[in-house]
C-alpha cells in the first residue's frame, strides 16, 4: 500500500484510500495551495463540498497541478437545502461549473433528509447514468437512513462518509456496509487532533517512531477505512501521507480499537438543524 493505492468499489470504480479533506480550507489561496502541495506530494484524492465554498480553489489547484483530470480523484457533496428532485440537477451543474471540469468522481449527499434524499438520489441516478458522475454515495447516514434508501435504488451507494476515528467506529455500521459493498470513508479521522493528546496513542506513537496523527491514520487504512485528513499547512499534509513505511501490529491495532467511546465531533445525524 502507497498514497496512490486505490479500493475498488462495488461498481468497478477506483477510488484512492488517502486523500485531502478541504474542509474550512478558506476559497482562494489557502486551498489553493493546500491542494497543490498535497498532489505535488503524491495525493490523488480530494474532498470538497458546496457547502464548504471552496469548490473554484479545487478545481483551480487541480488544473495548476498539470497533472491529467484522470489521476485525480475529485469528491463533492450536494448540501441540505439544494436536496430534491429537480434542485439536485441545478446544485449538481453548479458544482461542475465551480469546480470547472466535466465530470466529478463522486457525489454524495451530505447528511440525510427523509423524503427529500430519496427524491436526490433519484436525481443522482440520472446524473450517473449520463457519466457526469463517476460514482454515487452517501455522507452521514446511519443504517436506518440506508434502509429507508435502499428501496428507490436502481444503484445502491457505493460510498458512505461518516465521522470515524479511535472515539467513534460504530462497528454495526461498518458491518452493515460491508455486507451491502458500500465503502466507509472517514471524516475527522483525528479527531481534531485530539488523538495527539491520548496515551496509548503517545506510547503507540514511541513503539513506532512516529506521530499519534500518523498512527490514528495507518490505523483506518488498514481498517480498510478511506481516510482524508484535512490540513492547509504544508508541512502536516507531508505529514499526514507519511504512513506507507510501516505496519501496526494485530496486537496494537485491537488496543486502539478498544479505544471506542461513541464520541461525536460533529453533529447527530439523527439530531440536526441544519
């Protein structure tokens, strides 16, 4: 396994294990160069969203890379208030244009909205069978919105985002996409870097010569967790990637599974407002 290697998902589609997160990466500069730097250090996935504002920089710093459209991986996520039929098109070829390219690797709808999903995913369907998206898939849904999903599908999602790290692993979830082929990707795999302040991943850390960021994250991909920390400092997205020279132990990796404590950073996604 390197920062190039890929999962192959359930519709043949190869998405890469290590990626970008641009979250709050401010539109312009910062994200700019946070994206170069990181595909100039080899990264080929990217994750980015509407609601982040951040789409034109993505798309400018994939251009001013030089590298082919084909070697990078571009995610987007249509947001709550453009969910529906008809205003997912819109949001979808507003995305395009802001990011402007002509397909996204893959769309996801950012948290779960009842009705209104199922209207988006058939929405999305559409988009897929035109070739404009490469894959579809879901961010921030739990079994019960998956299950509630399932029936309008002609194509189930081949990916779900959702909060992960050593806090958070929600093991029925991962079960439950494993056995539906639905690949589990991590936001905030480091907990904000709070996994830089635990013991066991400081002395983790020590046995292995190398960061408790670097051991949380070798520790998802070889889960076989997607994972995409975010940073927009050079030197912590060099940082981030440096995790292909070594391997945590079976006995190490189940001391960092016991670490769960069904810790959120984020919101519920059976209890938001937004």
């Amino acid at each position: 396994m390197d920062i190039q290697s890929t999962v192959s998902l359930s519709n043949g589609y190869k998405m890469p294990r290590f990626g970008l997160g641009v979250f709050r990466s401010k539109e312009g500069h910062e994200v700019e160069s946070a994206v170069l730097t990181a595909l100039e250090a080899g990264y080929r996935h990217i994750d980015t969203a509407a609601v982040y504002g951040n789409e034109r920089g993505v798309g400018r710093a994939v251009r001013q890379s030089g590298l082919p459209r084909s070697e990078v991986f571009i995610t987007s996520k249509i947001w709550n208030s453009d969910q529906g039929y008809e205003t997912t098109f819109d949001a979808f070829n507003d995305s395009i244009e802001r990011l402007d390219t002509d397909y996204i690797d893959l769309y996801l709808i950012h948290w779960p909205k009842g009705p209104l999903s199922l209207e988006t995913w058939k929405a999305m369907e559409e988009i897929y069978v035109s070739g404009r998206i490469k894959a579809i898939g879901v961010s921030n849904f739990l079994i019960h919105h998956l299950e509630e999903l399932f029936p309008v599908c002609r194509f189930k999602p081949v990916v779900n985002q959702v909060e992960f790290h050593p806090y958070l692993q929600q093991p029925e979830l991962q079960e439950f996409c494993r056995s539906h082929q639905i690949q589990v990707e991590a936001w905030s795999p480091i907990v904000r870097g709070q996994v830089n302040e635990d013991p066991v991943l400081q002395a983790l850390a020590a046995k292995y010569g190398k960061s408790p960021v670097q051991i949380t994250l070798r520790w998802e991909l070889q889960k076989g967790i997607v994972t995409i920390p975010k940073s927009v400092h050079a030197e912590r997205i060099l940082s981030n990637a440096d995790l292909f020279d070594f391997e945590i132990s079976g006995e190490d990796m189940a001391r960092i599974d016991r670490l769960d404590r069904h810790f959120r950073t984020g919101a519920d996604p059976d209890n938001f407002n937004f």
